[in-house]
C-alpha cells in the first residue's frame, strides 16, 4: 500500500479547542491537513513515463550495458510558504508537552515532505530521503535483513491458480470487485477508484482506495490486498473521523510506518502471509537496502537476479524503492512489523488506538498515557481480522 494524502474538510474535522503556543490544536490539524494535500509525497514520486522505462532498461540490460532509468516526473512545487509555516510550528512547540511534542514532530515530519516534494527527481532527493527513510540500528532491523534475505531464497512454488486483472469489475475476483464488496459489507464512506498512475497495486487515502489498473493478479493476492487496505488503512481513517481529538485523523510522525507494519500483522493473523508474499517482501527489502546504500539500478537488479527474481521483477522492486530519486519507503515495512508484534504480545490493548487513527505506536502510547481514548468500537469491524 502507499498511502496518497486525499483529505476534505467538512465532517470529521477536530472538535477539540486545546491551545498550545500560537496555534491551537484544531489550527494544526487544518494546517496538517492542507499541507498533506498540497505535498503528496508518493504521488509526485511516481513517474510519468515509468511503462517505457521498464523495457528501455530491460533491453539495455541485456546487452551488458550499465543500464538505468531515466525517470520524467511532473514540475515540482513551489512550497515555500508551507515549509515556513511547518518550520514555526515545529520549532515552536514545547517537546516537553506530551500533546504539543506530538503535533511538533508531524510538524517536522510534513516539513521534510514538503522538501522532498519540491526535490523529487533531483540530486539532491536521495539525502533528504535518508532522513526520512533510512536502515536504523535497533535490533528489529538487523531481524529484518536476516527474515528478507531467508525469504528472498526460498524456492518458488508452483501455483497454478487463474489469474484476474485487477480492474476488470465483470470478474468477482478482481482486486477492484473484492475492494467493492468489502466497503459495500461493512458499508464504509469509501470510494473505489481505477488509475493508472500508481506506484503499487493499491493505495488509500481519506474515503478512497486507489487500484492499479490492468495488473493480473492471483485471487488469493487481490484478496490479501483487499484485507490490507481495508483494515490497515481505510478503516483507521473512517474511525478517526469520529474522534473528539484531531490527531487520530491528522496522523502522528511515523505513523505510515507503523500503519504498514499493522497491515502486515493482520495479513499473518488472516494467514495471507504465503510464501510469495514473503518472497516480495523480501525482495522489496532488500532493494530498498541496496539503493539506501547506494546502489545503481544496475547493481540493484543483479543483486535481485540472484535471489531467483526474474528480470522485470527485479526491475519494477527497484523503480518502486528508488522512486523520486531513492525514497525507500519499503524500508519501513518489515521493522514496524516486528516492532509492532513484540509490543502488542505484551500490550495488546495499545491495539485500540492505532484501530482508531493514523497513529504511530509511540503517539498512541502518549494519547493513553494523557488520556486520551478513542470512541466508538471498531471490533465489530475488525472482527475478521482475529
């Protein structure tokens, strides 16, 4: 999943009226929700002409050459007054107030979006990245590498299974009739839309959910995929809307990390963790890995090659972590996953919170600990996700 920034205004907006420094909190919250549209990180990383590429490098690579992408992007923004604005809040706000450090690290975080949404494609994107989206030093990360490199080697398995594109509504097995199904049981404020102009197979965003159009795909994928958009992220979204405090909508820092190691969790507990999802998960990492630590698409993709990844795979996990010039959002998915698992077997009921809101596990911890609980019940929902 990759989440793409599609908030409205209207229902659902902050009710709270705590203040803090020169803005109150329902200002941070129209302020972070503004600057999420205006920044769209993911989407202004995707590239306009990412279908010819493939076969241009594909061709080039096969003759022996060094071969690489040469990605167009659409301009980049101008988002000056944003920065600014993110910069006085973030420098603002007292760290030592729980509720203000938490609205001071989005604050710092959007602020590093707006900078790499204005960079995209450049020399200078692939730095800022590192700031965002590095390889860390904790002990899930090194777990991480060892669960990648196991699950990139092991063999493939024959799987005879039909295969269903993705956007074709006449078929009950599409990714695109599975996701409308599911929003039409649980009746969610969600729309399904087909583009052609994304970056993964699906992504969500506040009331829709985005799919690729003509990826064929096994059942069983378009049915993991349709549990992890529904429960990982749209359903957050709906149930944060209902939330007296605004930061269960607006998200926390690293909530996106931590939201993608969530969605992982409920594919294990739904044993949606087959062996080719670990295998691309797998290999997603350990591109991520190699281009974090400065490898070209030529070294990338040979790496891949001898995990078993066939060429075009091992191409398209490459353009996917080195988008906009190396952004390596995959590098967050196997640590928050385990960093998730480990804290939820001995504090299960954090799990509340992050059912409720963009949050990560940190700013949830916070809210409790302040507090602040969410409202409403989202077992109901969720139930088959346990």
């Amino acid at each position: 999943m990759d989440g793409y920034g599609t908030h409205r205004g209207g229902r659902g907006q902050s009710r709270h009226t705590g203040r803090t420094g020169p803005l109150g909190f329902r200002d941070l919250d129209s302020l972070f929700l503004l600057a999420e549209n205006q920044i769209a990180l993911l989407r202004r990383c995707q590239p306009t002409n990412a279908g010819e590429q493939y076969s241009l490098f594909a061709r080039a690579f096969l003759r022996g050459e060094n071969a690489d992408f040469t990605w167009r992007y659409a301009p980049a923004p101008d988002l000056a007054r944003l920065r600014n604005a993110l910069e006085r809040v973030h420098s603002s706000l007292d760290s030592g107030a729980a509720l203000a450090g938490l609205y001071g690290e989005r604050a710092g975080e959007l602020q590093l979006e707006a900078e790499l949404a204005e960079c995209v494609g450049t020399p200078a994107f692939s730095a800022l990245a590192r700031r965002r989206h590095s390889p860390g030093r904790a002990p899930e990360w090194a777990e991480a590498r060892d669960l990648a490199v196991g699950w990139a080697r092991a063999p493939r398995e024959h799987d005879a299974a039909p295969i269903h594109v993705s956007d074709d509504r006449s078929s009950a097995d599409s990714l695109v009739s599975l996701l409308a199904g599911q929003v039409g049981r649980l009746r969610l404020p969600i729309r399904v839309v087909v583009t052609s102009s994304l970056g993964s197979r699906a992504a969500s965003g506040d009331g829709v959910i985005f799919v690729q159009a003509a990826v064929p795909l096994r059942r069983a994928d378009a049915w993991r995929i349709t549990q992890h958009e529904i429960f990982g992220h749209a359903l957050p979204r709906v149930h944060a809307r209902a939330q007296a405090h605004g930061l269960f909508r607006v998200g926390s820092a690293r909530a996106s990390d931590d939201e993608e190691g969530r969605a992982l969790a409920i594919e294990e507990r739904q044993e949606l963790l087959d062996a080719e999802r670990r295998r691309e998960l797998g290999l997603r990492h350990l591109a991520a890995l190699a281009i974090a630590e400065g490898a070209d698409a030529t070294e990338c993709v040979r790496l891949l090659l001898g995990f078993g990844c066939s060429l075009r795979g091992a191409a398209a996990f490459y353009a996917r972590g080195a988008r906009g010039g190396g952004l390596c959002r995959e590098l967050a998915y196997l640590p928050a996953w385990l960093r998730l698992k480990a804290l939820l077997a001995v504090d299960p009921g954090l799990e509340r919170w992050l059912e409720h809101g963009r949050l990560s596990l940190d700013a949830a911890r916070t809210l409790r600990d302040e507090g602040i609980a969410p409202v409403g019940d989202a077992n109901g929902a969720l139930s088959t996700c346990n």
